[in-house]
C-alpha cells in the first residue's frame, strides 16, 4: 500500500463494501488551498458507492469515526465501514 501523498484523500473500504465495489482503496485529489471543501457524503456520491451512507456505513477519517458532512482535508484517511455485529 502505497502512503497517501499530502495532495490526496485516501479512500478506504472494507468488507462487503470492498467487494461490492470492486476495489479497496483509491487516491482522490484533493485541493491544496482548501478552496473546494469535500465531505465523506460528497465522495460516496461520486463514487457512486452501493447502499445507504446514513443507515447502512460507519465513516471514519483519520481512524476515528467521524461524520458524514465532516470536511475533509489533503492527506485525510477516509474509511468507509459495513455494520459490523457480533455477540
């Protein structure tokens, strides 16, 4: 895996997500003066992502859960997480 580089957002998924979509993680360019802010709710809808982000997905940045409409920053780890259940 290759370290995200200052000017990116790396995109993460796991689990079903990933196979769902065919792929674990991307590189998104992200812009250096913070003039166009992204959220996790904005990239899930570019990507085109399968299911329902509000119901369905834990986001986390930076591996902590964080909110969907948190903005995000160059160099930020963004996850995208399935329910996870257990007993």
């Amino acid at each position: 895996m290759a370290a995200p580089c200052a000017q990116e957002i790396r995109i993460l998924l796991f689990a079903g997500l990933r196979e769902q979509a065919g792929w674990a993680e991307q590189q998104w360019p992200a812009d250096p003066n913070g003039a166009s802010t992204l959220t996790p709710r904005q990239l899930w809808s570019m990507l085109q992502l399968p299911g329902d982000l509000d119901r369905q997905v834990r986001v986390a940045i930076n591996r902590q859960f964080a909110d969907a409409d948190t903005p995000l920053k160059p160099g930020d780890e963004l996850g995208f997480l399935p329910p996870i259940s257990g007993g």
